[in-house]
C-alpha cells in the first residue's frame, strides 16, 4: 500500500494543479473527477476489468501534463497524417485546439466544429447538456483523470437534418521529444450528431518514434434519432508510448452508429469502447484491428447494452501478433429485458505469428430477454500451413503465400472503411509493419 500511495503523489500533485476558470458548472465536473481518482488510485491486476494489462509501467512514470505554451507543430510535420486534402480537419497538439494547422471552411449552416473550451463559452447549453453525460468516472480512473485535467480538447456539433459531404478528421499530435521529458496529454472529444443527421468522422492520434509519453483520451458520443454516424478511430502513436482510450456513445432511436478501431502503435495500448442503445431501432457497429510486435500489448474492452426492442449489434475484431507481444480482448453485450427482438453478433480472431505471442479473451453475453438472437465466437490460432500448401501448389513461394494468407486475415476489416484515402493510408502502414515484422522472423 506504501509502494501505491507513493506512485500516486506525482499524479495527486498534479490533480491539484488542475485547470481552473470557467462556468461553475464546468468547474465542478473537474472538482468530481479529481476526488474520483484521488479514492480510486489506479487500477491493479486485481481488478477484473484490468487482470490481463499491469499498468505499472504508467503509474510509475512521472508524466507531466503539458502546458498551454506547449501546443507547437507545424503544416510539414502534419503531413504524413493527413489523409485527404479535401477532408476538414481539426488538429489538436499536445491536448491544445491549434486553428492556425486546422481547416473547417465551407461546412454546412450550423455545423461547428473546433475547440472543446471554445465552445464552452460559444455554445453552452449544448455542451453543458452533454459532456460528462456518458463517460463514467465514477468507476474508472483515466476517465476520472481525464475529467480532472483535460483543458481542451475536440467539439463537434451537427444539427438535425445536415449532411456532412467530407470526412471530418480530428488529428491528436503529441511533439513529445526524447529530451523533452515524460509528458501526458488527457484530450476530450466530444461529438454531437442531430437528428437525421450524417457524418463520418476519423480521430487519430499520432507522435513521434522513439518518444515515451501518456495519451489519455475520452470521446463522448451522441448520435440522435435517425442519424448515421461513421467513426474511425487510428491509434498510430510512438511504440514507446501508453495510450489509454475510451468511447462512450449513445445511440437514439433509429440511430446507425458504427465505429471502426485501428490499433498499429503504441507500448501498451487499453481502447475502451461502449454503446448504449437507447432507443427502439438503434443499430450498432464496432470493428477492431490491431498488430503488435516485441513485447507490446494491445487490451480492446467493448461492451454493447441493448435497451431498447429491435435493436441490432455487429462486432468484428481482429488482432495480428508477433515477438512477445500479448492481447487482451473483452466484448460484452448486454441485452436489457425490455429489448426484445434483439439481434447482437460477436467475433473475436487472433493470428499468432510466433510461439511467444499470445492473447487473452472473453467473450460475455449477459441476456434477460427471452425473444432475441445472440451469437459470439473466438478463434486463435497460426497461420493455416495446409492453405500455405495450397497456395505454394500453384506457384508461389512461401514467403508470398504466408504474405497472401495474413493481408487477407487484416483485408476483411479494412474493407470496411468507407473513407477511401484513410483506407489506402491504413493498408500501406499496416503492410510495412507486417513487411518489417516477417522479414526480422526470417532472419531470426
């Protein structure tokens, strides 16, 4: 208990350095998630939702948050992140709104879309009437964290009835440097869709190779009746670092929510992903893919809560693992004795490309309906040496064929993106890492 309290100073220290100003009732929301983490701590392997991800390595770091005079980066560093020339973007560094690296000209009548903490003085009946709504940090301390410390962050609001033509791209930069010392960000994202609205909106997060630092992020979700909201989330960020994210989303009546998650950075990585239906004909989409190498671990928890009647839910998440590296996959889906008429399914896949690599996984339903349809598989298991044989019997190598095998295993979720410039971007990262990866298992 010593070794813990001791752990927890620099993070209590800087808790009471947290950002002041504001609405009072902002400023509450920040008092209530300082005294959260302060009575939580940090979360042990004995927790269950923490059992297989010792977060050690975090807790011991004395990461310090990022100052207001630290938000610097500039139009060529940017560019290599960018995905389309055409998208409108909003670019966050080192937890900051930057407006002179973001472009939102030509938006539709009453989109507004920029910095959280603008936007608190610019728009504060809406988001006083969401933030802090769903993320729960009465039971999670980054989230509580992040509640504590975040001064700004990413808004976005789409009135009832509008059409967003080009993706929106939310780019979260970290220009941590390897002498610049140990660094959190803990940035908030939140995203209000009307209804009858449509958007497809890709958060990334992004930072130099060879810098260790800490993202904290939580992105709040709303998406009203009717509407289409297409989310893509690209975890890319320094193999050094830690980066701990949630999502919380709740979809209304008729909503269509889908959120596509790709995990290709990063030392120890913890996505946590949950929707709530809540209301009849809600219809849910939550994707994964995630590659790791070394001794990386990768933790995706999801959790699906069915509310309301005739609401369906699809799940596919996919990992690719080699070296040491570890996974931890947890999807739940929860269907409420209301929701009846429930269609929900769930599969989790994992491909080992070595001995060494492994992954943890666990799949939960928990149902209390009686009329509803609920199914979920998991499958791990190495590369499939009869297809290789196949495969080689009609003229390639083995090299080809094993290459062939897994960009089919990764094809099958990044078919799935609808924005085709993040699609083309995410297949070439993902390739040069797997091109890097099998060429050091050949010449081991």
């Amino acid at each position: 208990m010593t070794q813990i309290a001791e752990k927890l100073q620099p993070w209590l220290a800087a808790i009471e350095q947290r950002p002041q100003g504001g609405p009072r009732w902002l400023q509450d929301l920040r008092d209530r998630g300082a005294s959260r983490f302060t009575a939580l701590g940090f979360p042990t392997v004995r927790d269950e939702d923490w059992r297989f991800t010792n977060i050690a390595p975090i807790a011991a770091a004395e990461f310090r948050p990022t100052g207001a005079d630290a938000a610097r980066a500039t139009e060529d560093e940017l560019a290599g992140y960018l995905y389309s020339d055409a998208a409108h973007r909003i670019v966050v560094v080192n937890g900051r709104f930057v407006p002179e690296l973001s472009r939102a000209h030509g938006l539709p009548t009453g989109v507004r879309v920029g910095s959280l903490a603008a936007a608190v003085t610019e728009q504060p009946d809406v988001v006083q009437r969401y933030l802090g709504q769903l993320a729960d940090f009465g039971t999670k301390a980054f989230t509580a964290l992040n509640t504590a410390l975040a001064a700004d962050g990413a808004y976005v609001y789409v009135p009832d009835g509008v059409v967003l033509e080009q993706p929106l791209h939310l780019l979260f930069v970290t220009t941590a440097s390897p002498t610049s010392g140990p660094i959190m960000t803990n940035v908030r994202t939140l995203i209000v869709a009307g209804d009858r609205s449509q958007s497809r909106i890709v958060e990334t997060y992004v930072g130099p190779g060879g810098s260790a630092y800490f993202t904290n992020a939580v992105t709040e979700i709303f998406a009203g009746e009717g509407s289409v909201v297409d989310h893509y989330k690209v975890q890319q960020e320094s193999v050094d670092a830690f980066h701990v994210g949630s999502m919380q989303v709740h979809a209304a009546r008729s909503a269509n929510f889908s959120s596509h998650s790709f995990s290709l950075g990063g030392k120890l990585v913890r996505n946590d992903a949950s929707a709530l239906l809540d209301g009849e004909g809600a219809e849910c989409t939550l994707n994964g893919l995630y590659l790791a190498d070394g001794d990386r671990l990768v933790d995706n928890h999801t959790s699906i809560d069915h509310a309301k009647a005739h609401c369906p839910s699809h799940e596919i998440y996919k990992g690719i693992l080699g070296g040491k590296a570890r996974a931890v996959f947890n999807g739940k889906i929860i269907v409420r004795q209301d929701a009846q008429k429930t269609d929900a399914k769930q599969t989790n896949r994992a491909l080992l490309l070595s001995d060494n690599a492994s992954i943890n996984t666990k799949p939960q339903l928990e149902i209390f309906a009686d009329d509803v349809k609920c199914t979920h598989g998991a499958a791990i298991g190495q590369l499939d040496e009869d297809a290789i044989f196949y495969l080689r019997a009609r003229g390639l190598t083995y090299f080809e064929a094993r290459d062939m095998l897994i960009h089919a295993f990764a094809g099958d979720i990044l078919d799935r993106v609808k924005v085709e410039p993040l699609r083309v971007a995410l297949e070439g990262e993902l390739y040069a890492q797997l091109a890097k990866d099998l060429a050091e298992i050949d010449a081991a």
